[in-house]
C-alpha cells in the first residue's frame, strides 16, 4: 500500500471513528448542555484538548487513542470555527 493509500484508508477510519462517537455522545462538543460550565463550544472543545494533552504528558505511552482522540477535537473545534471544505482547500499552496 503507498503513503496516497494509507492517508485516505487513515482518515476514512477517523471520520467512521468520529461519526460513531458524535452519535454516541449526541453532538455535546458541539452543543454542550451547559449544566456545570456556561462555556461555548469552542472553549470547551479547547478544555477538553488541553485536558488530553495533559493526560499525555503525564503518562510515559502515547496511545493511538490519544492521537485520535486529538484529531477528533480539533475537527470539532474547526466545525465550531464555522471553517468550510473550502477554506481547508484554499490552503493548499
């Protein structure tokens, strides 16, 4: 399999991980229930990412988990940015 191969079979993998998770956690990153925090969702989002990093710092494995559970916030945190297929396309030089 080439590098073209695995980056699709990659990120196909993350956005089955991500929608299953979304569905299971019904959207609460994007529309927090604010019982406890009154914060938006991007500072949430935010939270949560500066929480995981933590956790990996202070562990001595970095876990696939971990990698996934980065990438799935900061897709949700550009979701919240109202960041469109075309802006990501737009950066490519």
């Amino acid at each position: 399999m080439n590098s073209q191969e695995k980056i699709s079979e990659i990120y196909d993998a993350l956005k089955k991980m991500q929608l299953e998770k979304n569905k299971r956690y019904g959207d609460s990153a994007l529309k927090p229930n604010n019982i406890f925090s009154k914060l938006d969702s991007q500072s949430s989002i935010k939270i949560r990412l500066d929480d995981k990093l933590s956790r990996i710092m202070n562990n001595n494995e970095l876990k696939v988990n971990d990698i996934s559970d980065i990438i799935g916030y900061l897709v949700l945190l550009l979701i919240s940015m109202d960041i469109t297929e075309s802006d990501i396309l737009n950066l490519i030089d």
